[in-house]
C-alpha cells in the first residue's frame, strides 16, 4: 500500500471570479432563463440537467435529514388556492414589499434594497478612496485612468468617519424599517435610482401574489400559493386523526410557490416562481419542550440577535444553543432543536459554516403574532442570503381558519387527572326573559354569560337584594329578578382539555441554497484560472462517476457496459464520457460539473481487468481490481469512508500499468 501523502489543494489561489462561475453555470446548463428565445422573463429560470439533478439530490436529503429521522407527515398540497383563504391568513392584505419609481423613467425599485444597494455601494466607494488616500500620487493616479471615461462618475468618494458609521448602523437596522422610514432614508441621504441617476417616488406596497380565477366564468378569484403553508394548516384535523390525535407532530410538504417579486435581479435568489420546502411541526403552547433537544443542546450556532441589530451592530454572538434558550434568546427548546437541526443539514449538503448565520427578526419585521423568529442567512457575493426562516408562529394559523370557517382546528386532550373547579354559574328562566323584555331577551342571556367571576359575583349579591340592573350594548339598562336569573356555585370536573396547537415553521428556499452551495463550491485551479472546478459533496452532486475509456473501440464495450452495470446496481449514479476529447479535458469538463469520482478503463483495465480511480479535487489516481474500486467508490459516495481511507485500500497508480 502506497503512503504518500494526500496532496495539498490550494482553493483560495485566484479570488472568487462571479463572472466565471456564471458562464461556467451557464455553457454546462445548471440552469438558464425560461424563455430565453423569446426575450426571456426577469425571475423565471428553467434547470438544466446538471442542475435538475443537484435540486433533487438536495431535496432528497432534506426528505432523508427532515421527514424520515424526525417522523414527519408528508403531504402534498394545490398551489392554486380560493381567495378566502388567503383572506383568512392575511395575505391578501399584508402580503407585500415596499416599491419605489424612478421619477422620470417609471422604473420599479424594491425600496430596502435600493437603499442596501446604494448605501453598500458608497461604504465601499470610500474604502477604495481611503486606500487610493495612502498610496503615492504617481500610483494614485494611475489607478485612477484605469477607469473608463463612462465609469468617472462613479468614482470612488471618501466619507466622513460619522456618516460610514451612520451607514452601517442604518444597514445593521434596515430590516426594521417600514415604508415610511424607507421614504424619509431616500430623502435625507438623497438616494436615487443608480442606472439613472434620477430621484425616486415614495414607498407604496404592493401585493407580491398572483392573482388567478377558478373555473372558466371566474366566479371563483384565487391565487397561486406564495407559500405552501396554508395547505397544512386546512388539512389539520386529517394530519391530527392520522397521528392518532396525539400532538406534537410534524407535517412536510416539497413544492412550487410563486411571488411577484418586484425587481427580480439576483439569479436564482430573487425569483417568481421556485420550489419551498417547509415543516408545520404541531406542539403544546403549554409545553414547547422537544423530546430531542438534550441531543443538541451543546451545538453552537452564530446568532445575530435583535438586541446586537438595534444596537447598530452586525456581528453575531457564537452560542450554544442550550444557553441561547436558557438565556431567553431563543423562545423556547422546539425552536432551538430546529435551528441546530437546519443547520447540521446546510453544513452536510455544503454550505461553508463559516458564513452562515442566524438572524433574529427584529419587531418591525416579525408578524404580529409570531412569539419569534430566526432566519438562517448564507453569505454569497449578493451579501447575506436568508435561506431558511423558522418561526414560532403561535396560534395563528389554525385560530384565524376556524374562525373563518366555523371549523374547531384544535387538540383534545385526555387528562391524566380531571380538573376539578368550582364556578359562579347562571341559570335562566328563559321563559319569563323572553315574555318580559322580548326581542331584547337574546342580548340580555348574552350579556350574563359573558361576564367573568367577579361580574357574576356582583349581580349575585344584587339579586339577593331583590333587583338587580344589567347594562346591555351602549348603556340600555334592565331590570332582573330572582324568578328569571339565579346564579349558584357549581362544581366542574373537566377530563378533557381542548386547545390550538402553536406552529414552528422551519421554512426552505430550495433555489437559495442550491446558488449559494455553487457559489461556495467554485474555485480554480492554482495553475489556471479557466480552469473551474465545483467542489460538491458526493451526497448532492449530480454524477456521483465518470466512466472514462481510453478507446472508442468496440472492444472496450462489453468492459464499460459492466462497470456501468455494476455501479447502477451498487446505486451510484455513473456516466460514460466516450468523447473523442483527451482525457485530460473530459475531466476538467466533469470537475465543473462538480462529479466528486472518476475511473479510467485503458487496455490493461481489459487484460488486468483493474481501473483506475480519480479524486476530483486533488486529481490523485489509485488503482485496483474493478469490484474493488467499485466497493470503494460506493463507500465514499454513501459517506462511510473518506479519501484518506480509500488511499489506505488501494494503492496509488503511478502512471503505467503492465499490459
């Protein structure tokens, strides 16, 4: 067995090259925008095959890492959805962004992003002319001609040490702004719409769903769901009967969502149509602990709370998760179990964990209801990406349904021990009621019941004084009696507890992730910098192997049919790369496609029947019999072995091989 020692691979050789792994993404087809022939259409993108097969890798092991270890429901549920139900949820009158027009050319901008686009371009305008400040004038000056004539105006402009500041504590903050303070930021740092130079309208709203009808007189106004969430929540009581009405519980669903996004210009980051996937988990509101929390309770997670964002500051805290909810920090022990569990699955599809974070919603931001709220955000080159958001929706969602639609979405419970109480109680002689006050009879029985303890307690003591007054609706007053209402201490033994569950949401922008997985993937070769390779787990990589013959003879068919063979049954997705390229770029075309493996077949493959097997990153070949490496390549695809074990297997080919 050879020894020699895993080669060192130098991926921070070239800076990161945005422009690189666009054309790379887009000559190998990941994807590309829909309707392309046509003009195409802002936030519409369609998937190649490449990147058809990370998506479903992805959302494979969110099924394997999510649904199967934690028991979760699945469902699947109609992205077209009747208008009342959205009514209901409050879409349809809070679901939106704040837009701003270009004055002169009409030009539609998304506010907060206008003022983070600008307010980062002149932070770092004035980091370059600090660092144009302490070079030599000769020097200075010859950057300076670099620049194109078109480009002088944007020049690089120092800013005072009080206003950077004021920028950074605005950007740390701006997710907490509402239109009309995004208007009044526009104004006082005289904001304009970059492409043009001009000024800007003031904030509006605007509804980012996509209103639709249903049948064709379109009687029935619906609208493609901007989220898969309410497809859960209608089908509660089913979830809740299926679980033998034991709560908590998980329900998972994968899927399409659409929203219009206002100015979509950030790939696949800021799209109008992408694939969600999300988990409605079902608890107590009494008792919010999870049964698997102590398994994590030691992991540390980077968290940005909102008390570090209001006070102006971006830099987040490094905490474990069992502190973070002792402390208060996060709400309680399901959130916190969902945050390290949305973590532990980022790290293993590939996202570098040190830029990724967890921030907390500030108030502004945080819907009315919710009792919090985290997203995990991933730094790529368009800043720090929210990617996932989870949240401790309450009771919202199942409250503001029944009550829409008289349906009770709620638990009952079986107690352990009945919950014996004693209560002021009244009883009614109706009869004599309704014969003395007539239409008026139903508002006065209304009235009594609604009162609390102490009410009942006070008009007890009237009655038994003779007469006692209720005051219905806007002061009309009425007279009671003994012979009409009682009201006697009674006791209640109550066996069963009803409740709305509260809903944390742990929710997924599949398409977010996948961008900043590529993006944190790419680097180039040290010895060229065309030279792109896509670092991609095996667990998610579109080819796991590359087949490689040497030869296009027929002689080499029957060999490549039965490793093909074997790898497919060993489950591992292979292909076979037979082009009449050199070896050489069949590989460097498969590195960008980010296949992990690849085996060569030469003629001693058909004399010695051994291949050789290539590693991607570090481009080392070892060699050995064909079931061997086939063993090999399927514990490294499946994460039983790593490299350094397989080089300890399967010795190191040197080149050449007896024929």
């Amino acid at each position: 067995m050879a020894t020699t020692a895993v080669a060192e691979v130098d991926k921070t050789a070239h800076p990161f090259d945005k422009a690189n792994l666009e054309a790379l993404l887009s000559r190998r087809f990941f994807y590309a925008p829909a309707f392309e022939i046509y003009g195409g259409v802002a936030g519409l993108y369609d998937y190649g095959p490449p990147g058809s097969s990370l998506q479903a890798n992805i959302i494979s092991e969110w099924r394997k890492h999510f649904i199967i270890r934690d028991h979760m429901l699945e469902v699947d549920t109609t992205v077209m959805t009747p208008a009342p139900v959205f009514e209901a949820s409050g879409h349809v009158a809070r679901f939106a962004d704040w837009m701003v027009k270009d004055t002169k050319t009409g030009e539609v901008l998304r506010a907060d992003h206008l003022v983070k686009n600008v307010l980062e371009a002149r932070l770092a305008g004035n980091l370059e002319a600090r660092a144009l400040d302490g070079q030599p004038e000769v020097a200075k000056a010859a950057a300076l001609t670099k620049k194109k004539k078109d480009e002088q105006k944007n020049a690089p402009v120092k800013l005072s040490d009080e206003v950077a500041s004021q920028y950074e504590v605005i950007l740390a903050k701006l997710d907490d702004y509402s239109g009309t303070e995004l208007g009044e930021l526009c104004r006082t740092h005289e904001i304009e719409n970059p492409a043009t130079g001009n000024g800007v309208s003031e904030p509006q709203q605007f509804n980012l769903m996509f209103a639709s009808s249903i049948g064709p007189t379109g009687q029935h106004p619906g609208y493609l769901r901007p989220e898969t969430a309410q497809g859960h929540f209608l089908n509660f009581n089913r979830l809740l009967e299926f679980n033998n009405g034991r709560i908590p519980f998980a329900s998972a669903q994968i899927g399409r969502s659409f929203r219009n996004e206002i100015s979509p210009r950030a790939g696949l980051l800021r799209v109008r149509e992408f694939t969600m996937a999300e988990i409605e988990h079902y608890v107590d509101p009494e008792d919010k602990r999870h049964e698997h929390f102590h398994e994590v309770r030691n992991v540390v997670l980077s968290l940005l709370d909102r008390d570090t964002q209001y006070a102006g500051s971006t830099v987040p805290k490094k905490l474990r998760i069992g502190d973070a909810v002792n402390k208060g920090i996060v709400a309680n022990e399901t959130l916190g179990y969902f945050l390290v569990r949305i973590y532990e699955f980022l790290i293993k599809v590939g996202i570098n964990p040190m830029r990724l974070r967890f921030r907390q919603h500030m108030a502004n931001e945080m819907a009315h209801y919710a009792a919090d709220c985290w997203d995990a955000e991933i730094h790529n080159s368009y800043g720090w990406t929210e990617c996932v958001g989870c949240a401790d929706r309450a009771a919202y969602d199942l409250s503001v349904h029944s009550t829409r639609t008289g349906q009770a979405l709620l638990v009952r419970q079986a107690l352990k021990e009945p919950i014996v109480t004693e209560k002021e109680t009244p009883e009614f002689n109706k009869k004599a009621i309704g014969k003395t006050f007539g239409k008026d009879a139903a508002a006065i029985l209304k009235t009594v019941e609604g009162l609390d303890e102490v009410g009942l307690l006070k008009l007890k003591g009237e009655l038994a004084q003779g007469t006692a007054v209720i005051t219905v609706g806007e002061g009309q007053e009425f007279p009671l009696t003994s012979e009409m209402l009682k009201i006697e201490r009674k006791t209640f033994k109550q066996s069963i507890r009803e409740f709305v569950p509260n809903v944390i949401e742990p929710s997924f922008g599949i398409g977010r992730i996948l961008y900043s997985l590529l993006e944190h993937s790419y680097w180039a070769r040290k010895e060229d910098v065309d030279r792109g390779v896509l670092s991609l787990p095996s667990l998610v990589a579109p080819t796991k192997v590359l087949i490689v013959p040497l030869s296009a003879k027929e002689e080499f068919d029957p060999l490549i049919r039965e490793v093909s063979s074997k790898f497919r049954k060993a489950g591992i997705f292979a292909r076979v790369d037979d082009s009449n390229t050199s070896i050489g770029k069949r590989y460097a075309r498969n590195d960008e496609l980010g296949t992990p493996f690849g085996v060569t077949l030469d003629f001693a493959s058909l004399q010695n029947k051994t291949m050789t097997l290539r590693e991607r990153d570090t481009m080392m070949q070892l060699i050995g019999p064909i079931d061997d490496v086939i063993k090999v390549v399927t514990e490294l695809v499946e994460g039983d072995i790593d490299w350094a074990e397989a080089r300890r297997r399967l010795p190191v080919y040197e080149g050449v091989q007896a024929v």
